[in-house]
C-alpha cells in the first residue's frame, strides 16, 4: 500500500540503527562509567587473583598506544568530529584499520575487565562494545561518505572495519605533542581508575587480614584461673 499522500516514509532498520549511532556518539564519554561501576563493586568479597593483572596491564598499554598513535595523526579533529573533517587521514593506524580510536577503546576495556578479575565479563563487555560501536561507526561512514565521497569509498574498500590488516602505506607525519595535550583526559581517568582497581585489591584483603589477626572473642580478657 502507498504511503498516504504528505506522510513520511518509514525508515529502514539500518537508518534507525545510523540515527541511534548519532545519538551515541553525543554521549561516547559517559556510556563507560555504568560498566566500570560494575567492575569496581563487584567481586569486593571474593579472594583476590592477581594472575589477571599483567594481561590487563597489557590491553591497557596497547590500547592507549594505539589511541596515542590514531590520535597523533588525526590531531585535535578525533575529539570533535562529527559531520566530517578537514582532511581524509589514511596513514599511521588508519592504513590497517578504519577505526584504530574505537579498537583502542576496546582494548582499554578488556584491560581494566582483567584488573577487576571478573573475566565472566568480558562476553558481556564485547556485546556492549558492539552494541554502542557498531551504530557509531556507521553514523560516521554516512558523514565521512557524504562529505569525502569517492575517496573515502576507495579508503573503505582498501582498509577493513575491525580487523587490522597489514600495509606498507602508514607512514606519515604524526604530531606527538598534540596527541598527548588531547589525551590527558583519557590518561587521568586511566590514572584515576588503576588507583580504584589497587584501592579494590586492598579492600578483598581485608577479611582475610581480619580473620588473622583477629581474637577469638573473650581471648586474652578474662584471666586464666587453670594455674593457681
């Protein structure tokens, strides 16, 4: 049936997840602190297993190196890009993957999931990652495809989504210092949030600490009255 005359067609279920993308990416900064609520709160009465520690430290070191990377390249443009930006950026992180910021940001996330010790998580930390990138993503190939047209088509063709792939085209000029000035607020919170990680490590001591140093109760209050 044709849509009555003056209404408005219904949008696909792709335009629908693009829209929720936009709306996403507005809110990017804030979407990570319910989760790691969660990974400081829970697991507080369990025995500490700091196994976990050194591969989290270590998604935590790539991903901030890939963001440091990816933002050293593009400047101060990845924290304002919205319907487009200046320049198409094809080199540095950008020859092997569209969306080296995003893969960062999962990285980061595995990394602080295995300094809380609940691996259960993770399953649960990948769907989340999905569920808020993917619309992202695609809100932002819509923009990039309307404003740099054929060439970002031969980018995308070029560069996968996700998935890394290797290439001999990434060199180019990077700008260091700015990547730093325009990290400092993912540094401090990563800062901020591997001091709540130790303060928790402290915390799921304490019972044991407790129950080796304390006293039964009445030991050592009333006299022994056996020897006399």
């Amino acid at each position: 049936m044709e849509h009555a005359l003056g209404s408005a067609p219904r949008r696909s279920i792709r335009d629908r997840v693009i829209a929720w993308g936009g709306w996403l990416f507005r809110l990017r900064s804030w979407t990570p602190i319910p989760l790691i609520a969660v990974l400081l709160l829970c697991g507080l009465d369990e025995s500490p297993d700091l196994y976990t520690w050194p591969p989290g430290l270590l998604f935590i070191l790539m991903g901030e190196g890939l963001r440091l990377w990816g933002v050293s390249v593009v400047g101060k443009e990845s924290r304002t890009r919205g319907s487009g930006t200046g320049r198409l950026v094809t080199h540095g992180p950008y020859a092997f993957v569209r969306n080296p910021l995003y893969v960062g940001n999962l990285l980061l996330t595995l990394g602080a999931t295995c300094l809380s010790e609940l691996l259960w998580m993770i399953p649960i930390v990948v769907i989340l990652y999905l569920v808020q990138y993917i619309p992202i993503v695609l809100w932002e190939e819509q923009n990039l495809t309307r404003y740099f047209g054929p060439a970002y088509d031969a980018y995308c063709r070029r560069v996968p989504r996700w998935i890394p792939k290797l290439s001999r085209h990434w060199r180019g000029p990077l700008q260091w210092r700015a990547a730093f000035r325009s990290e400092r607020s993912t540094l401090t919170t990563l800062a901020v949030l591997l001091a709540l990680m130790l303060a928790k490590e402290d915390l799921r001591h304490l019972p044991k600490y407790w129950h080796k140093h304390s006293l039964p109760i009445g030991a050592g209050v009333w006299p022994s009255h056996t020897a006399r």
